[in-house]
C-alpha cells in the first residue's frame, strides 16, 4: 500500500515540478515580434533569479506517468525548499478532488479520500520540488534549451501582454525537471513571455506525446511564501 502511495504521490509531486495551469488567452494582433532566441534568453536569465512563485497546472489527454488533472499552489526556496496547495488526481482508479499537499523540512504531507493532513515520508524519496526553480533543473533550463523557436504572436495572458513563442524543448530539460516522463526525444514546446519589463515567464505548456499537453501559468514571483508545517 505505501508503495502504491508513494508511486501516485510521485506523479502529482511531478505536476508541481512542472508546476502551474491553464488559463485563457486573448489574442492580440502580432506586429513586430522580438527575437525569439532573445526573448527566450531574457526570460531564462530573470526566471534563474527568482525564489518563489505562484503555480497553476492542467493537464489535457491521457498520462499515465501523471495522474494530473490540475494543481494550484505556491513554492519558494528560500530559506528552504517549500510548497503548499491543492491538486486534483485520479489515485487508483479514482478522481480525488482538491487534494491538499505539503512540502516543508524536507517531509511530505498530503490528504487522500478526504482524511485529514498526514506526513506520508521524505520529500526527495517522491519528488524534489526543489528542483522547479533550481537554475540547472528546472523553469530557466526548460527556457534555455528550447530550439527551432519562432516569435508567432501576441497574446494576453492572465491580463499581462505577452510575446507567444513556439518550438521544441530538449528531451533532457523534460527530464530534468520531471523524471518521471522519461521521453526519448524533443517535445513540442510554446512559452508565453512578458512583453516588457524584465520579461517573466507567464505560461509554458510542453506536449510530452500527441495530444498530451502540460500546460502551467505562472505568477507572484518573487512574492514571499509562508508555508504552515502540519501538526501531524
């Protein structure tokens, strides 16, 4: 049984490490698209320097490596790694609906079938949810191993302008920040950029197989995240 658990546990941990959702979009008229490859390097640079974000994923098709259906939740790595929030899973057969989770010193907390909060083991021994906003594993890679990327569009975002990009992200960014997907070669990838400032990413989705989508939205980065240890 805890075997089971720890293997479902692992795959919704897995949505965190891509961690964040689907939101709509509104189409803008592209005129004078920035350099992908710029853009794409801008946004990598200020996605490495971020501590703390706010995380808002779904899924669409079937995945069996990620029992996914959405998540939303708030991770930071300072003064240590941290995360906090819900996620809608299918656990062994059956859909659980806004599944509270924990991650705090180092241990995993989660609530399955409506019992209360319980620590469940070391987060590492599932999932490091470290490695999201780890400079070499996770967001800013995933940013800097795109290729064939092409500046298609302006889009709003989550009511922020953005410049949409679309191209491939190398087999080993995936896995890199989600093992559990092990693909073999690059995927689709597209990344929605802030168009201004110091250009953010707001929204990335991955396309680990046809008609398989990882889409999360990203905001609040920086903004400082309190995550309350459970008693239990």
């Amino acid at each position: 049984m805890q075997t089971r658990l720890t293997a479902i546990l692992a795959a919704f941990l897995t949505a965190v490490a891509l961690l964040a959702g689907c939101s709509k979009s509104e189409e803008s008229t592209a005129t004078d698209l920035p350099d992908a490859a710029t853009l794409l390097q801008q946004s990598a640079e200020t996605t490495r320097g971020e501590s703390s974000v706010h995380l808002l994923l779904r899924t669409t098709g079937e995945l069996e490596e990620l029992p996914i259906h959405s998540l939303e939740g708030d991770l930071t790595n300072t003064p240590a790694v941290a995360a906090e929030g819900k996620t809608t899973v299918t656990v062994m057969g059956q859909k659980v609906e806004d599944m509270p989770f924990v991650v705090a010193d180092g241990d995993l907390y989660a609530a399955l079938f409506g019992d209360a909060i319980s620590l469940i083991g070391p987060a590492a021994d599932i999932y490091d949810v470290g490695a999201i906003l780890d400079p070499e594993r996770g967001l800013a890679n995933v940013l800097s191993n795109f290729s064939d990327a092409k500046s298609v569009d302006r889009e709003k975002v989550n009511d922020v302008e953005t410049v949409k990009i679309t191209g491939k992200v190398s087999a080993d960014a995936v896995n890199r920040i989600a093992p559990q997907l092990a693909v073999q070669d690059a995927v689709g990838g597209t990344a929605w950029i802030a168009d201004g400032g110091d250009h953010e990413l707001v929204q990335v989705q991955l396309e680990p197989r046809d008609g398989v989508t990882v889409t999360m939205t990203l905001s609040d980065w920086g903004k400082p995240v309190t995550v309350t240890k459970p008693a239990a």
